[in-house]
C-alpha cells in the first residue's frame, strides 16, 4: 500500500468535512477529490467512517508520540488546541450517530490508549473494576464537553479547557503517562 495514497484520501476527506456535514459526504466524493478510484479508496478504508476514525487515531497517536508532552495535560493541551484550529472539521465529523460514530470510536480508542498507558506504567497490572468504570465515565464525558467547547457553548481557553479535563481525568491513572 501507499502510504501517500492513503494520505491523500484522508487529507481529501478532512476538506470535505470542513465544509459538508459528515452525512453529506459520500466515498465516491472523497475518491474523486483525492484523484483515486473506488475501488483503490476500499483498498485502504472500509468506509467514510473509517477514513474520519482513522484520521483522529493518527493525529492522537502524534499527540502522544511527538508532541513533546511529558504528561496527559501536556496532551490534552495539544488535543484542544488542535481541535480549536480545526473545529469546522470537528463539528461536522460529530454529527453522525451510531455504531460507526466518531464519538464511538472516540469513546473507544480513547479509553483503550489511557488504559494501556496505565496498564504498562504499572508493569501490566490491569485497572480495577473502579477504575474502568471511572475511566469510561471520563472518555464519555470529556467528548460531550469537548462537543460542547467546539460548538461555542463553552467560554474557555484549550489551555483552561486541558487543565479541567487533567483534574477529572480519574486521580489513580492521572500520572500514568506511557510515551507509544
């Protein structure tokens, strides 16, 4: 596979997003704006929903990995201030429901990457059934006001807005950062 290719596709897909709502765009869209054929864009992506969850794994991974961040508010920092620069796409990308939701795969790849995190900073000890609880009321929570703060209806700064999401973030797994 080609890793430009893929690129294409996704940067052709997060154009689409900044103007269409998610529901709006379609796979023969973003094929054509990326200069590919169908059946080459279903080489790299299942679907639309895989090209947006996709796109928001490798920019969390990059977060984490690049950024420099030493801790989980050095990456809720970078988060909110990538996603303000980029809200049109985000607001968009949020209005789909479903299974295939960005907000489920948020949901889910945010839960696993702060588990794992915690997971190898303990020496694979596993969260406590508290924990996995608090750990899913958080990843929901922080996408609804995430949603919220994109949206306008919330007055702070991504700095003010990182720091609120560090001190919910559960106190047991706050300080278990794991650099991927």
């Amino acid at each position: 596979m080609n890793i430009h290719t893929k690129n294409r596709i996704v940067s052709s897909c997060n154009a689409l997003l900044r103007a269409l709502p998610f529901e709006k765009i379609t796979v023969s869209m973003i094929a054509k704006r990326s200069g590919v054929s169908k059946p080459t864009f279903y080489r790299y992506f299942l679907d639309k929903y895989d090209v947006v969850n996709y796109s928001y794994k490798v920019n969390l991974d990059r977060w984490r990995s690049h950024s420099g961040g030493r801790s989980w508010r050095d990456f809720f920092i970078k988060m909110y201030t990538a996603s303000k620069a980029d809200s049109k796409l985000l607001k968009n990308a949020y209005s789909t429901v479903g299974i295939n939701s960005y907000k489920e795969f948020l949901f889910k790849y945010s839960y696993e990457a702060i588990q794992t995190s915690a997971i190898k900073c303990r020496g694979g000890a596993p969260l406590t059934r508290e924990e996995e609880i608090y750990l899913a009321i958080f990843c929901y929570g922080v996408i609804a006001v995430d949603y919220e703060w994109i949206n306008g209806n919330l007055d702070y700064t991504a700095k003010e807005m990182a720091e609120l999401t560090y001190r919910a973030l559960p106190g047991t797994l706050r300080d278990l950062w794991w650099n991927p």
